[in-house]
C-alpha cells in the first residue's frame, strides 16, 4: 500500500481514477479536486478527506453514480484514505451560484480525462 499524504500523492489517485473512469464512460470529462488536502500551506487534521468532484457532459443516471463512487470505494480501501466524492454533470455544476460548486470552481483543480 503507498500512502497518500500530500497534494502530489494524491494526485496520482486522480490519475488512475481518470484512466479507468474515461475507460468505462465515453462521456466522462474529468475530475476537480478541491477543499483542505488541495490548498498550498493549509494545515489539515490528520485523516482529513480528500474532496473530489467527477463530472460527466451528460447527467450520470443513479446507477452509473453508484458504479462511479464503487470505484472511488475501491481506491480508498486501496490506499487507505477517505475520499469525499459528488458525481455531477459538468453543465449542472455550473449552472447554479451555490456556495458548494463557487467553492469548486474557486480553489479547485480541474483534471481532464
């Protein structure tokens, strides 16, 4: 098991969760990571999660949704972490001001399929 622990560790996760997502969806775009894990020189708690958002550029169905956050299940377990996943279109993020997706856009790192 490798441990994550900073940014770039966990950069690799996305990696390997990009590669099987575009693998599996032809409509998947990408991954945003955001949150405490993702800023520059914040502290965070000891297991802190690490916050992903997994858009697609069509509305994902329940199912695939659930296949989706199954695979993040898988890594987790894999290397021993918790990872806070929301699984959206891409357009449907965008659409609305809420503080949620604001907060995405404004400190996340977006990664391309």
């Amino acid at each position: 098991m490798n441990e994550i622990v900073t940014k770039e560790d966990f950069e690799r996760v996305v990696c390997e969760l990009n590669k099987e997502l575009k693998r599996r969806y032809h409509d998947f775009e990408g991954i945003t990571f955001f949150g405490s894990r993702n800023r520059d020189g914040e502290a965070f708690a000891p297991g802190s999660d690490f916050d992903i958002v997994v858009l697609f550029s069509e509305k994902p169905h329940w199912k695939k949704e659930n296949e989706v956050l199954d695979l993040i299940y898988e890594k987790e377990l894999e290397y021993d972490i918790i990872i806070d996943a929301k699984v959206y279109q891409r357009a449907e993020i965008k659409k609305q001001n809420t503080p949620f997706r604001v907060n995405v856009y404004r400190e996340g790192m977006f990664y391309g399929a």
